[in-house]
C-alpha cells in the first residue's frame, strides 16, 4: 500500500510539473514589424547596440576585483 502511495504522489507531483511548463511561458513573441520590407526601416533587433565596450569593463572590474583579493590575502600572509 506505501509503494501505491508513493508511486501515486510522484505521478501526481510529475503531472504537475509538466502542466506548469506549459502554462508558464513568460511572454507571447513580438508583432512583426510594420513598414516596407525593403526599405530602412527594416533594422537589426536590438538596434545593433556595441557590446564590446561592456564587455571590456566587466573584464576590468574582475581583474581590479581579483587583484584587490590578492592584495589583501597577501598582506594578511605577511601580518
């Protein structure tokens, strides 16, 4: 009787799971774009925003962090 018990709870709990995926999308896709299709106004999602400058701080905010952990744990070593 456990083992139906328990087997009944995990099939219930497994099919509660999978409706929950369903039903939980976080937002329906964007309209398609209006205008003509071969004139300008036809731009890159995003509107082609540099990455490449923001990539380049988060690496120089890491290195600056690791570095300043580095320093303390080498001056705590020396103390």
């Amino acid at each position: 009787m456990k083992k139906v018990h328990k087997s009944l709870l995990f099939s219930i709990i497994l099919l509660g799971f999978m409706a929950i995926s369903q039903i939980s999308f976080a937002q329906f896709p964007p309209p398609p774009p209006s205008g003509d299709k071969g004139g300008s106004s036809n731009g890159v999602p995003g509107g082609g925003a540099p990455i490449g400058s923001g990539i380049v701080l988060l690496i120089s905010l890491a290195a600056g962090y690791g570095g300043k952990k580095v320093f303390d744990a080498r001056k705590e070593l020396s103390e």
